[in-house]
C-alpha cells in the first residue's frame, strides 16, 4: 500500500476546543497541523450546553481560590490542587481571551459577560451558590467550537479533516509522529512531526446510555495505552445527573442553575434530604447516586427508572419566594436562557418544558481519567513524573488531573482553554529547540498489517453485537454504583468480548473509500481496551470516591487511596499501581464532602 | 411497526452508476429516530451502508441528508413525524448539490471552500480595552445577531437552494449567514469588506427569495431574512 509522508513540526490529533485552542497557540511558533476524524465544527465541545466557569465576578462577589476550592471539594479531594490553581487563576484570563476572540457572551445590562449559577459552585464564606457560569444561552460549547474554528481560519491553521489517527510513532522511546487514514480515499498518511498532542476527547460511547457522541470512541487513550504507556484514573467517569429520558442526550445543569428542580414521584424535591444546603445545585455524582437510590426505593415516576426535572416557571417561582428570592421567572426568559434544551425536548418528547416536567435519568458523560499529564500538557510515563518527550494531550482525554473524582460543571470547558493553551505554547517552544526525531524504517508497516488484517476479517459476529453487549454489561455493573461481583462479571464478559473481537468479527465492507463499517470495527477496539483497563481500574479502587461508588466499600479511605490509580501495560496485562501522588499544595485537607 | 427503507447507494469502487437499496425493518418504535434506524440497516444488513454522523442530537450538523424529499437532519427525524402507515416507506438520499462521494456522503470541500470564504471571523474595530478585561456589548446589540451565531453548518439549507443547485459558483445561504453574524455585531469592523465580497456575483444577489432555506434549517434560523438583511446592508452600505 503506498503510504504519503508529511512533516509537520507540531500534530494536533483532535479538532474540538482543546486541539484547536493548541492548535492556534502552536502554529504561531511552529508549523501545525491539526488531524480530525470529523470535520472541526462537528466536535463534541459544540454539544456542552451550560457554560464555561471562571470567577470573573460580574454579578457576585468571586475568587479564583472558590473555584479552585469548589473544583477540589467537587473532585471529591483527589484534583491535584496545582492543577486547579492553575485551572482557577488561568480561568479569568482564558474566558477574556475568547471574548476577545469575538465570542458572542450573552450580557450583563453593563454589558460584561454574562453569568450564572451551576452545581457545586459556591461563595465559600456563606456556602450559597454564587454566578460564575459564563454563558452563551445553552449552546456555549457551540459558540466555543465556531469561535476557535474561526480564528484557526483566520490564522490559517492547516487541517487535515476526515483523516483518522490510528496509531503512534515511536523511535528508541521518543515519539515521531502518527500514522492516521484519509477516510475518504482509505489511503494511509504518516505524519512525521516533533511533538504530537492527543485531543481526542472521552470515550462515553463505552456505556449503554451516555450523552456523547457515536464519535466518543477513545482513540487517543487507546492508541497511548498501545504505545505502552499508562492512563490514569479511569475508574472515574462522571455521570451526569439529567440525561434526557430514554435518549440520554443532556439536559445542561442550567436548568437547575436557572431554578430548575428534581421531584420524584411522591411530587418531592428529593435533593433537599441529600443536600440541604445547595439542594439541587450539590455535585453531579451526589445528584446522580441521588436520583439512582429515589429510582432503587421505587420513587422514580410511574416506578419507572426516571425522575422529573420541573422547570415550569411555576414550580421556580414557588422555590424561589421559599428561598426568599426576589427574582422571578417566566416562560420567555426560561426560553431565552434555555432554548435548545426546549428544542430538545419538543424534538424527542414532544413537551415543552415550560409546560411539563422533563424526565430524566443519569447518562454517561465525561471522562475525569485519561492520559497522564502535568501542568504544561506533557504526557508522562509513570506516576513518578517523568515526561515522555515530544508527547503532549489536553482536554478530556488528559488526566493533569484537574477534575479528581468528579468533575464540577462547567470546568470542562475551562479546561479545554486553559490546557489547550499550555499544549499550544509548550509543543512551541519544544519545537524550537528539538530536533526531528527520524523516522524508523517502514514506519506505518505494523498498524497497516493490522488494519489490513481486519479489513478482511471474516467471522460470524458483526462489530454491533459486540459493542452492544460491551454497552449493556458497563452499564449494569460499572456505572453509578459498583460492587465487586458486578465488577467481576463486566470484566469477565469484556475478556470474551475482546476474545470474539480477535477471532469471530466479520467485516462486509472491504472497500478502500469512506470505509465506516471497518473504522466503527477499529473504534469498538479501542473503547474494548479502555472498558477493560476502566473495570480493572475500578475494581482495585476499594472505596467510594466521587464519581466511583462501590456499594462494597461506602466509605471514602484517605488513608489508603487518596492517590491517583495507574493502570500501565505490562505483557499484554494490566497492572495497576497507586503510585501517582495527589497534590495538596493549596492546603485544602480532605474534609467531609456536604452540599 | 414495519418501516421499508428506500436508501440511494453509490459505490465508487464497484457501482457505475447510482442505485435505490430497498430494506425493511421490524419493531420500528414511532420515537426512533431516522438516524437509529440507518444504522439499524448498516449494522444489522448491510455494513456497507455508507453516512456521516456523531452528536446524534441535531448539534454537530454531520447527517444531514434528503428524507422522503426533505433536507433534515437524521437524528432530528422521529419517525412518527413521517406519519407512516405500517409497512410504509422512507426513502433517503445525499442532500443535493455537492458531489457524491459514496452513498449518503456528500463531499463537504466546496461547500466549507463558500463558507471560508466570507470572512467567517470576528475583525475587532476597536482596540484592545485597556483595563484587560472583555469588550463591552449592550444586551440589545447582541440580541441583533442572535440568530445567525446558531449555524452548526450542516448545509441543510445550501443544498435545498434552487439558486445553489443551478450554480454552485454561489456562496450559499449557509455562508451568508456566517457572514451575517458578523455583519450585524456591533464589535466587528470589517462588515464593508463582508458586504463587498457579498455583492459580488456570487454572492447575496443570486437569492431569489424562493424561500427553501428557512424551513431547511433544523436549527430554526431565519436564514431567508438573514439574507434578505445582508442585501439591505449592501444597498445601505452598512449595518
């Protein structure tokens, strides 16, 4: 197969926020390019909804040290302090940087930046929420995407869209580049580059009901792990409480942040009696273990396995005069701040949310695991720190770690910005002073003998039932709540699943161009492997830790596991170490977790 | 509910020319949507079917194609909005226009070629503010072009345009309305050079109102008055 070679000193791998927030930082020190199996505007960053958080104290009082706090009480103490420092401080700088970008914020009547309340967001002083959700109606992920793939137009980047990483290149423990597919003609591409950076995104599509795009494959975690190198906290993956019910598409906690609330079936506001003091504006994985046990003690509606979520400017208005609120609410403004959430919910149900109550249930979400990384986006080799060089990942994918044991809303968004720019600047000068690792010989050989292998693979068994099966056993067992003998059983059927994979998937479309049916193969291998290493990690995690509950293990244990799990290949096996230190440098002691 | 599926295929490999794929499909829910039925028959019968997709939830702007006549989106078509009888059909096929590169892939190239070509980029007209802090717009002056910054460019509307398929030399519905979001901010200094390149031949005049491109948009952008408004900007000469 002819292979075409290209050399670029900087390869973005992933076009949504973080890639191309590098992407513009890179190129105007270094020549980039940014590859993405999807065109950039189809990234899953234009799908987050609510906002993107940063103290920039427009409305309420605000300090970048709350939203460090609240990002490491909402990670449950296991957000590596610095890491939040330097989410929290950058923050700031990082929202500006956008508007002046052109962002199109909604507005103050001053005509600053608009903000608004979201889940775990607080004044630290009094414990209430506080506005610091920096918004574009609902569609600020949206407005994010555009605005980068706007200015990279602007600055000239240069893409390669459509073409799918498949594997990395590696000379004597350095890395040289990536090996990707031009979808369209099947051809294979090497990129020979100085640094790579994976900003590839999270791997949601592992679990039966999830939020994330069919896209969501963990490419990028997969093809680091295939590289011999470990992930990080992959027992972590964040529910996020309000999944539109059955479809599991979000429902942004600007609904809630707006004085949307939860009721169950008994027409209660369940979260009053699981977070007293900020109620349904608590943590995600506290509202999602919530509305789970409402479902388990069979006050789900209908007894059915969902909750409403009630908007109706009625029901607001009621909570906020008991609150002893003077705002007010009413459709149009619910509409104006809402309003593709009310699209979504016309679309799929049919209601309108200023009418009817929403159903929701919890939808799998985001990633806080991943590759590992420190402060500048450099990937690292082990938990002890040391950097591989020339390698660097950002966003979702990347585990700096930021986001803990769960993340707080709105944070992904600032992290795709804050870490985005690090890569960016980092691969620049790295570029600068680094010479061009050479190319091994023959350097697509390997993953193109395997590529090829599976184009012609001719079992029983088509890549669906696999990757529905995989789907269904990660959902019952390592979702919410896990539990040893669930935990047993995922892996157990995710080993035979791998097994099937290697020798019973049947291929039909043998063609070179726009081949999907052997690409979606590919994917289902990957999110395979990070099922496998997510379960492995999840079952030496004996404690309940932010988005990880085991029903076995209730208690949190700072004594044993307040530190980062590594999950390294080592002879086609999985070891997991805690060997990752978690970083205290703040002073925040881990305390007691109430909302 | 049985569906039958009438799905036009085109294989560059092995295909001369175009042909109608006919499947059927049991168990079809009235809430499923069209999207999850496509892959029903990629994953279930024929692995060959070829489209593009991701969010699955009307946001990336990756599956729009032509359903029973109709440029929508995939994942936004509940088939129960089809008001099928059993056994009745939906036929799908590219959206019309861009070249077909296999099946229900059309190649995006000329269309984001339009869409760059515009200026789709925000031109400060004022200088940095002094204070390092965000440049001030009022509320009223954002409202102004709300509704062009909701285009996820899925071509919905620039392939339903009669203009568009009688010359692709046209910039498109699509493409004006990202010119028309940075048109109408308040923050932006280059409109003229937006309004310029708009008023070429191939730019805003080659509309002819026919209307096609508002109900296109799954997005339920006015694109028809978004055009209509960059034409009275070009007669004004400016916003």
């Amino acid at each position: 197969m002819d292979v075409q070679t290209h050399q670029f000193d900087v390869v973005v791998v992933g076009a949504g926020g973080a890639g191309m927030m590098a992407a513009l930082y890179a190129s105007r020190g270094a020549k980039t390019a940014v590859i993405s199996k999807l065109y950039p505007t189809r990234s899953h960053t234009g799908t987050a909804q609510g906002g993107i958080g940063a103290a920039l104290a427009n409305l309420d009082e605000d300090h970048w040290e709350w939203h460090a706090f609240d990002t490491v009480k909402g990670g449950d103490y296991l957000t590596d302090q610095n890491a939040a420092e330097t989410l929290a401080r950058e923050a700031i700088d990082a929202v500006i940087e956008l508007e002046l970008m052109g962002l199109p914020f909604d507005r103050n009547p001053d005509g600053t930046i608009s903000q608004r309340r979201f889940g775990g967001h607080t004044n630290n002083q009094t414990k209430k929420p506080v506005r610091r959700a920096c918004h574009a109606a609902d569609r600020t992920g949206h407005m994010i995407l555009q605005t980068l793939y706007q200015n990279c137009i602007k600055e000239k980047v240069t893409f390669f869209d459509e073409y799918h990483a498949i594997d990395i290149i590696t000379n004597d423990g350095k890395v040289c580049g990536i090996v990707a597919v031009c979808i369209d003609t099947g051809e294979i591409h090497v990129f020979h580059a100085k640094a790579v950076c994976f900003a590839t995104g999270g791997w949601g599509r592992i679990w039966e009901t999830t939020s994330n795009a069919h896209s969501l494959t963990g490419d990028g975690p997969a093809l680091v792990w295939r590289a011999g190198l470990p992930l990080q906290d992959m027992e972590f993956f964040q529910f996020h409480p309000t999944g539109l019910y059955p479809v599991g598409l979000l429902i942004t906690e600007a609904v809630r942040g707006e004085g949307g609330v939860l009721i169950n079936d008994k027409g209660e506001r369940f979260m009053e009696r699981y977070a007293p003091t900020i109620k349904d504006l608590a943590s995600r994985d506290v509202v999602a273990r919530s509305i789970y046990l409402e479902v388990q003690a069979g006050r789900g509606i209908g007894g059915k396995r969902y909750v409403h979520l009630d908007v109706r400017p009625e029901t607001v208005n009621r909570y906020l005069a008991e609150a002893g609120e003077d705002r007010r609410v009413d459709a149009d403004y619910i509409l104006s701040k809402l309003p593709d959430i009310t699209d979504f919910c016309h679309t799929y149900l049919g209601i309108d949310p200023t009418k009817s109550p929403i159903p929701i249930q919890p939808t799998a979400h985001y990633g806080m695991g991943g590759i590992p990384t420190n402060l500048h986006a450099e990937v690292l080799n082990s938990g002890t720190g040391t950097v591989v060089p020339g390698l660097y990942a950002a966003g979702e994918v990347a585990c700096v770690s930021v986001h803990g044991a769960n993340r707080l809303g709105t944070n992904s968004l600032t992290d795709l910005i804050v870490f985005g720019r690090k890569a960016g600047k980092a691969m620049a000068d790295y570029a600068r002073q680094a010479d061009f690792v050479p190319l091994p010989a023959n350097p697509a050989g390997k993953i193109v003998a395997e590529i090829e292998g599976l184009r012609k693979s001719s079992g029983k068994t088509k890549p669906y039932v696999l990757r529905q099966e995989m789907q269904k056993v990660m959902m019952d067992h390592v979702s919410v709540f896990r539990e040893a003998p669930g935990l047993q059983k995922a892996l157990d059927t995710v080993r035979e699943l791998k097994s099937r994979y290697q020798n019973d998937l049947v291929i039909e479309d043998r063609g070179m161009r726009f081949n999907t049916d052997l690409l979606e193969a590919w994917e289902l291998g990957c999110m395979l492997d990070l099922a496998e290493i997510t379960t492995v990690s999840a079952m030496e995690r004996k404690e309940s830790r932010g988005g990880h509950s085991r029903e076995d293990y209730p208690k949190r244990d700072d004594v044993n596991y307040l530190v980062h799990t590594m999950a390294y290949p080592e002879k086609g096996q999985i070891r997991i170490a805690h060997d990752r230190p978690v970083d205290l440098s703040l002073g925040y002691q881990p305390a007691e977790r109430v909302y | 509910m049985k569906v039958k599926f009438r799905i036009r295929r085109f294989n560059p490999e092995v295909d001369k020319k175009p042909y109608w794929g006919e499947y059927t499909l049991d168990n079809v829910e009235p809430t499923d949507r069209v999207l999850e039925l496509l892959h029903r028959v990629k994953w279930e019968q024929d692995g060959t079917l070829t489209l593009r997709r991701s969010c699955a939830h009307g946001v990336c702007g990756s599956d729009a194609v032509r359903i029973n006549g109709v440029n929508k989106l995939a994942c936004k078509v509940l088939v129960k909005s089809l008001n099928l009888k059993d056994g009745g059909q939906i036929q799908v096929e590219p959206i019309l226009g861009l070249p077909v590169v296999k099946d229900l892939v059309v190649d995006f190239e000329p269309f984001f070629d339009h869409y760059r070509s515009v200026m789709p980029y925000f031109v400060p007209a004022t200088p940095l503010p002094g204070d390092g802090r965000e440049r001030r717009q009022s509320p009223e002056d954002r409202a102004r072009f709300d509704d062009t910054t909701k285009c996820i460019l899925c071509a919905c509307c620039t392939t339903s345009c009669p203009s568009f398929w009688a010359s692709g030399q046209y910039v498109g519905p699509a493409a004006i309305v990202n010119a028309h979001r940075f048109i109408f901010d308040t923050r932006d200094g280059a409109t003229q050079e937006r309004l310029n390149i708009l008023s070429e031949e191939s730019g805003v005049w080659r509309c002819r109102t026919i209307f096609n491109c508002t109900p296109a948009c799954p997005r339920e952008i006015e694109v028809t008055r978004a055009i209509g408004e960059v034409k009275l900007a070009i007669q004004r000469g400016g916003r």
